[in-house]
C-alpha cells in the first residue's frame, strides 16, 4: 500500500492518434510526434521511465532498461477535452458528449445571458483566443460588450479587459453563466479569459483565467478517497475541472514552472493521499497556439525537473505521469484538441522496472490504480493494475 500518490497531469500530451481520431476530424494526430524532432526536445528522463517504449510509439529511442512501468491508454469517452479526459482519469467515463456549438451558442442562450449580465454580447463564434481579442478587443473596450466565443470543446468562453470589467466582476459574470448553463446546455467549462493592453496590436491574456467546471454527475476517484479520510490536494485548474468536489485541499498555480515548484513543496510534506497535479502550459501556452518549439522545450523543462522531483519521494510513494488529451502542435487543420492515445508512466513504490501494460482501453485504469495503491475502495468500471506492477 502506498502512503502517497503523485499524479501528474501533462495537459495534452498525447502520444498518437485514437482509433477513432478520424471521426473527431484528428487523423494522424500525434503530439509526441510533432516535438521528438525538434531541436529544443530533450528527455532523458522521460526515456529512462520508459516514454518510448510504449507500445504504438515510434519516435525516440526505447530504453534497453526502463526504470518504470509504462502504458498507453485509450479514451473511452465521447470527448476530446479537458473535463472529460479528466474525469475519466479520475474514473467517470462519460458516454454522452458534452454539447458543443460550432455554429455558436443559440439566440436563446444569448439573450438569457444578456439579461443576468447587463451587458450586451460580442462575437458568438468559434474562435481563437488569441484572435478573438485582437478582433473584437477594441470594441469590448469602446462598448462595455463581453466577447462570448466557443472551439471545438465543450466551453462557453468570456473575454474582457481587465480595466473594462475588473477581474472579481468577471468571475461574478462567469459564475453567473454557470449556474445558467445546466441541462441541455451544460457545457463541461465556462471559462473567464481577462486580458489587457491598449490596442489590437498589443492585447495580451494575463494569468488571471478561471475556469468553472460542470459538477461531475457521479463521485469519481477524488470523492472515494476524501470519503476514507485521505488528502486529495488539487493542484493548478483540477479543483476547477471538479468544481471543487473531493478535494482537501487547493493550490492554484500560474503556470508549468509554478506548478512544479508547488509539487517540489508537497514532495517534502506529510500528507497521506492524493496529489493530483496540472501542468497547463503544454495545452494553453503550447498546444492551441501550434507552437512546436515552445512545446517541445516545455517537455524538456518537465524532464530537467523529474530527477530533483523524485529524490524526494520516499518507498511508499508513486509516481505517475499521463496526460487529458492530445492537442498536436503540428496538427494544421485545426487549433483545438485532438483525440490521442494517451501515456501512462509509474515509478517509485517498489514498482518493477520495465513493466510494460501495453495498451489499455480507458483512462479509468489510473483511478483503480491510484484507489489501489492507497487501500480505497473505487466505482471505476477499470481494474487496478497494481498487481502487475508491484506487491501491494
């Protein structure tokens, strides 16, 4: 049994296409893929758990004796994006997709918003974040109007520049889009993306994003063990992607080198549970933007911090490294998510060198797992690996 768990969420590092890629319009997607090549990409680290020894990945060199276990998983969901990857990360596997809007939010939807807020609305598009403040981000200022855009995930999104609507109003106008948006238009995330600058030229998002989850519609991994008195601390946008529900504890970060610095923190902390880490940078800051050197050198910062990382775990810990999704930077027909087998490393904890699991059907395997590990009880539909991996 384990007395910590360190789970690490790589925010979209997906690992090849799905099976189903093509019928969410992402064939031939591969994060991984799109980075090895560059010059900026070097892993080490990563190669000695085993990254490329996983099954289906063939870029990089296998290690000829990998100190962790390794597995790609396969989503089970009806989704490609954050809420749901992680949900089924944590052991909700969602058969209905959450309601999208390619065509933008429905005159009703609008105009309910436009009521509860007091301010009109810009754009009502899919769009770029970036590009949606550079196009609409003058008028917002001229008008007072808050620019509402979506993509191809399942998000109501509202942007504003932080002198026109300080940023606790616009978490206050984003719970309130919360609250409306339930049912039939229950999206997975309502979003707040402030921003500031003078111009189209110089507009620029801060930090200051929120996101405000749908509540999961069962208990998942994060309830079954603050239930039997474990610490579930949410580290960087999980509490927000669970709405809160099942943690103990929060600590939100700003971005990959801060959230790695809060898992150094917790790594000399007593605790006896579940650290459950984001790394949001490789998606946001990386992925969306379809930056290949940016991506590439986030994956070398995370694989220069693992080694002081792991000297601090003791005997009775593990570690595990996966990702939500894929959000391929060198995938040119779109800038949203794309749907991507995804990797599933482990070390420390008496785990056995060079275990390969191979491929797995759900990302549920991991809440099993992790429920396992720490002696809970779990409704995950998925079987612990633990056995294979290492006596409990």
């Amino acid at each position: 049994m384990a007395k910590r768990v360190f789970l690490i969420v790589l925010d979209s590092f997906g690992i090849g296409a799905a099976p189903d890629a093509a019928a969410f319009g992402d064939a031939g997607s591969n994060t991984l893929g799109s980075i090895a090549d560059h010059g900026n990409f070097d892993t080490p680290n990563l190669r000695r758990l085993g990254l490329f020894n996983i099954e289906g990945v063939e870029c990089g060199t296998p290690c000829e004796a990998p100190s962790g276990a390794f597995a790609r998983l396969q989503e089970r969901s009806l989704g490609k994006d954050t809420t749901i990857g992680h949900w089924e990360i944590a052991g909700l596997v969602s058969e209905q997709a959450l309601p999208t809007y390619p065509d933008g939010f429905p005159e009703e939807v609008i105009r309910e918003f436009e009521a509860r807020t007091g301010r009109k609305v810009l754009c009502n598009r899919t769009y770029s974040g970036t590009e949606v403040i550079r196009d609409y981000g003058e008028e917002h200022m001229r008008t007072g109007a808050l620019i509402v855009y979506t993509s191809a995930d399942s998000v109501f999104q509202i942007a504003a520049h932080e002198e026109i609507v300080p940023v606790p109003e616009l978490y206050r106008i984003c719970e309130t889009a919360r609250e409306m948006l339930q049912g039939k238009h229950g999206v997975g995330r309502v979003i707040a993306r402030p921003f500031v600058g003078s111009c189209a030229s110089d507009f620029k998002r801060t930090a200051n994003r929120h996101d405000y989850s749908l509540l999961p519609p069962r208990p998942t991994m994060l309830d079954e063990l603050k239930t039997a008195g474990k610490s579930v601390i949410a580290v960087g946008k999980i509490h927000d992607i669970f709405a809160g529900r099942g943690t103990t504890e929060t600590i939100r970060t700003k971005n990959n080198a801060d959230g790695m610095q809060v898992a150094l923190g917790l790594a000399d902390r007593e605790f006896e549970g579940l650290a459950f880490v984001n790394l949001v940078d490789f998606d946001m800051t990386y992925g969306h933007r379809r930056d290949i050197p940016g991506y590439a050198a986030a994956a070398t910062a995370f694989d220069q911090w693992l080694p002081g990382f792991m000297e601090k775990l003791g005997p009775d810990d593990l570690l595990m490294i996966t990702a939500d999704h894929g959000c391929d930077p060198g995938y040119l027909a779109t800038t949203d998510h794309t749907r991507e087998y995804v990797p599933w490393l482990i070390a420390g904890g008496g785990v056995k060198p060079g275990t390969d699991l191979g491929t797995l059907l759900g990302f549920d395997h991991i809440a099993a797992t992790v429920c396992d590990a720490l002696d809970t009880t779990t409704a995950a539909e998925a079987v612990s690996q633990l056995p294979k991996l290492c006596s409990k």
